[in-house]
C-alpha cells in the first residue's frame, strides 16, 4: 500500500518506515522500551524525536495485559493470521492509544500505521475505526459510559483515607473529573532522543 506523505510524495510502507526510523524488529525494540522505561510505549515521530507515552495507571494496566498477550503472537505476516489478528480486541485496544498518541503529536494514520505494522504484521486498514476517532453521539456515549464506570472506581478508593491525597474534590466532596488526565484516551506525551531511545526532552 501506498500513500501520499505531508509533502504530497507518494510513499511505501518500508518508506514510511524509513522516513521515521522505525527498525525491522520494531517488536522486540518497543518490548526493549518497555522494559527500560517507565513510559507505556513508545511511537516514532518525523523529525529528531520520537515520542514515550503514558496512560493513567488504570489504562496502562489493560495496555500492558493486551501488549503482553499479542506479543506471543505478533507480528504475523500471512494474510489469513493478520485477518485474524485483527479481529481481536486487545489488538484494537493497543490500536486506540497508538492513534491516541498520535494525534495529540500530529502524525497521520499512514505513519503511526506504519509503525503498527511493522511491529504487529496487522495493516492498520484491516482494524475498525480508533475509537479516539470516534465521534457524535457514539462518541458522547463511549465518553459518558466510561466517566460513570471511572467515577464509581474513585468514590470506592475515597473509601480509604490516603486516596483523598491523590483524588480530587470540589468544597461539596465530588469527585473532580478531568478528561484531558481522567479520559479514557487521555495521553501524557514525552519526547525521546532518537539516538539513545530513553533520554527525554520534555512533555509535548
């Protein structure tokens, strides 16, 4: 597959690849990252940075759990598995956030698909839509649902008098709810050298 680039050139998948510095072993460099970093994941940007991301703790626990089940598999490279592949939702949930990441640092879906691939086998046209990119009343009730389940999780920790240090409430005792650090695609963005592949250069 082909596709066109920000400056209109017509570009592979190993080119994309290339043009952002995404290795052959894309897998086994991000398990590496992983292991290395205190960051979830990591995604490769454009220009002399590539990007560590953070989700809040209890996204990157299912992050972790859905990376650490696909990482036995992936990648695969023949037709049928990556049909296969993709159908499986701890597939699309590591999907979600790559898309979640790169949207907030300005990459488009032909290069974070890139790097999807090239670590998974899976083209990232054959996943369905990144529910960030959802959008409309779908979008509203994704959002809602997962403030109510999020809400009810707090109001349980607040049970124990320590979790009012890190959970915050209005003078009425309500819990304060912010999308940007609370929501269900809510990313903390670093940028990364691209040489060393750790040393960072400060939140996006």
């Amino acid at each position: 597959m082909r596709s066109n680039n920000s400056e209109g050139q017509n570009l592979s998948l190993p080119e994309i690849a290339k043009q952002l510095g995404i290795p052959k072993n894309a897998l086994a460099v991000q398990t590496k990252y992983r292991e290395k970093s205190t960051r979830t994941f990591k995604i490769y940007g454009r220009g002399e940075y590539n990007y560590g991301v953070t989700l809040n703790a209890d996204m990157a626990i299912l992050f972790d759990v859905s990376y650490n089940r696909i990482k036995k598999v992936a990648p695969v490279w023949h037709p049928d598995d990556q049909k296969k592949l993709a159908d499986v939702p701890v597939l699309q949930t590591i999907w979600d956030y790559y898309v979640a990441a790169a949207n907030k640092v300005g990459l488009r879906k032909e290069e974070i698909g890139a790097q999807f691939e090239m670590e998974y086998g899976v083209p990232w046209t054959l996943m369905r839509k990144a529910k960030p990119d959802w959008t409309g009343p779908e979008a509203e009730a994704l959002k809602a649902e997962f403030k109510e389940q999020g809400l009810k999780f707090k109001q349980t920790l607040l049970e124990h008098p320590d979790a009012k240090k890190y959970i915050p409430t209005d003078d009425n005792g309500e819990i304060i709810w912010n999308e940007e650090k609370n929501g269900q695609f809510a990313v903390m963005v670093h940028k990364i050298d691209k040489q060393d592949g750790l040393t960072e250069f400060g939140e996006v």
